[in-house]
C-alpha cells in the first residue's frame, strides 16, 4: 500500500518523466499521478502497463494541457478520483509543477528584435498561469497531505509540498548575458507566485489583516521554486552554444535526484524560497 501520493505535472518527457521514474523506485512505497498535455502510447503508458503487470497499481496518468481553462474542473475530479481510489482520505504529499515551454517557436529570443507579443503570452500560459491554476484546483487535495516529504521534524508540521520546477535564468540578480525575453520572464512570474503561496498558504495570519488562506485547524503548506540546473534534455542540445564554454551539464538522472535529495530535506523555514537542484538559495 503506497505510503505517500505525488503528482507531477507535465511528466510526458524530460525531468518530468524522470521524476516519475524515480518516484516510482522510492524505498517508501509512492502513487504518481502524472499529467500529460495528450495521453498516448507512450513512455508513460509504458511504465504504467510494467508496474500493472506485477499487479501494482502505483502510477495513474491525466490528461491535462494546461493551456486550456476547460479541463481544469475535470482534471481537479479526475485527482480526486484516483485519491478516492486508493482508498485513502489523505489528499496530495507533493506536487511537482514541471511542464514548460521554452518558446513557441523553440528558439529563444537573443535580441529585442526577436520579442513577439503572442509568444510572451504563450510562453506565460504555459510556465505561470499552468502552475498557479494546477496549484488552485488541487489546493484542498494538499491540505489533506501528510508530510511525507521534506522533514518536518525540523520545526512545525506542514501538510504537503509543492515545487514549482524554476531556472537559474530567472535570477534577475545573476543575470549578466540577457536574451531569453519570454522564458526568463515567466520564471520570475512564477518564483513571485511560489513567494507569495508560501506568504498565502504557509503560515498562520500574524493579524486581523493578514492575507491567509488557512483556517485555524489546518496546517501551512510549504512551497518552494527549484532549479534542476542545466540538464541535457533534447532540447539542450539547440541551445548548448548560447551558455558558457564551461557550462556544466547534468543528466536527467543527476538533476532529479539530487532535486529529490534537497527536497527530503525541505522544512517550513524554506518556505517560499528559490533553490538549486543541491537546495542552495539562489538570489532573487
Ligand atoms: N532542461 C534544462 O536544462 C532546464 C533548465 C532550467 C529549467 N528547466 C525546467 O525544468 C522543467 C522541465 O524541463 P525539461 O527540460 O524536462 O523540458 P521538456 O523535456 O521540454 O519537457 C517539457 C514538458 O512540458 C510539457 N508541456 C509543454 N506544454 C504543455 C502544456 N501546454 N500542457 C501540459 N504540458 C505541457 C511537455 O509535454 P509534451 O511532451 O507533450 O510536449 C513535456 O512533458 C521545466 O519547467 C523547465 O523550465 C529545465
């Protein structure tokens, strides 16, 4: 019987996938409900037919483009179900939000010449508005969660974790090459909205006016933005020639568990904070 439930968000391919392969050989016994803009027959439906065949029900994949309003409501149904189907009434552990574009037309801008209207807006869609509304509709799911990531015994207990997969490009502080225009912008959008969950949903309200989201019996959730470092996804591969020459590139596998290692190590104190794959604080 699966001990902890996590659903990563845009797990087709990439450091999703990654993440859901990992999951899936936790020691602690973990469910994955993984999204996918289109389900196919692909490497997720793979993974889900091996763990089926050894009669383990331990990964559930949706159907989700965070792109369209429409599926949301479905989708937030859809989760609830494969919860209800574990039989279990503690919600979400852990949502990782990870699904991004780069740019529509996968060649990022290199000069203000390049910045189009429709692509920041696509760009945004798909790398803020995503998370922020994935993150909306499985907010009571989350406040069901146990903790069964990060270490809550370090100081108060929190319900459950969400990290929103970032870049070290979002720094505004360690930015000296530019360029980027729609991909750093939507991380920095999507750091401020992990900061002020964190302020929202992590904590207790200090006053009368405090903005919270919690009520009194409810414990904080913990949020954090994360960067998996440069990581040698196909799509790398176009872009190797714009980052140093000394560069360091990781693969799939080292990004996401040294991402898993900094995560088991999470407590209320990082609450809201922007880290790298090794849980270092990256500046702002
Ligand atoms: N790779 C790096 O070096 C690097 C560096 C810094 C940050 N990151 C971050 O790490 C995360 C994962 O990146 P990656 O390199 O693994 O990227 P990737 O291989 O391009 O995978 C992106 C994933 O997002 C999904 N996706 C795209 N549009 C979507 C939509 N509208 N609705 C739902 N899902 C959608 C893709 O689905 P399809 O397969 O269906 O297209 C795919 O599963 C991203 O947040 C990225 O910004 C990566």
């Amino acid at each position: 019987m699966p001990k902890a439930t996590v659903l990563i968000q845009g797990a087709s391919s990439g450091i999703g996938l990654e993440f859901v392969r990992q999951l899936l050989k936790r020691k602690t016994p973990t469910h994955v409900i993984a999204t996918s803009q289109k389900l196919a027959e692909d490497r997720l439906a793979d993974l889900q037919k091996e763990y089926l065949r050894h009669s383990l029900h331990r990964l559930d994949v949706l159907e989700l483009d965070v792109r369209h309003q429409d599926q949301f409501d479905t989708f937030g149904e859809q989760v609830e179900q494969c919860l209800n189907d574990l039989k279990r009434e503690r919600g979400l552990d852990m949502l990782i939000n990870c699904a991004h574009i780069w740019h529509p037309s996968n060649r990022v801008e290199t000069s203000l010449q390049d910045v189009l209207s429709i692509d920041l807006n696509d760009v945004y869609q798909v790398n803020v508005v995503g998370p922020i509304l994935v993150t909306k509709i499985l907010l009571n799911a989350l406040k069901r969660g146990r903790s069964s990531f990060g270490n809550p015994a370090t100081n108060a207990p929190y319900s459950s974790l969400v990290v929103n997969i970032s870049a070290e490009l979002a720094s505004i502080q360690n930015n000296r090459v530019g360029g980027w225009y729609a991909y750093r912008l939507s991380k920095c959008a999507l750091n401020m909205a992990t900061k002020n969950l964190a302020l929202e949903f992590g904590r207790q309200p200090l006053d009368e006016n405090s903005i919270c989201g919690l009520k009194k019996d409810e414990k904080p959730l913990l949020f954090v933005a994360m960067s998996p470092g440069v990581v040698n996804t196909q799509m790398m591969h176009e872009y190797k020639k714009l980052f140093p020459k000394d560069a360091h590139f990781l693969t799939k596998t080292q990004s996401v568990e040294r991402m898993l290692a900094s995560i088991d190590k999470l407590s209320l104190e990082d609450n809201g904070a922007f880290l790298d794959f090794n849980g270092k604080s990256i500046p702002y």
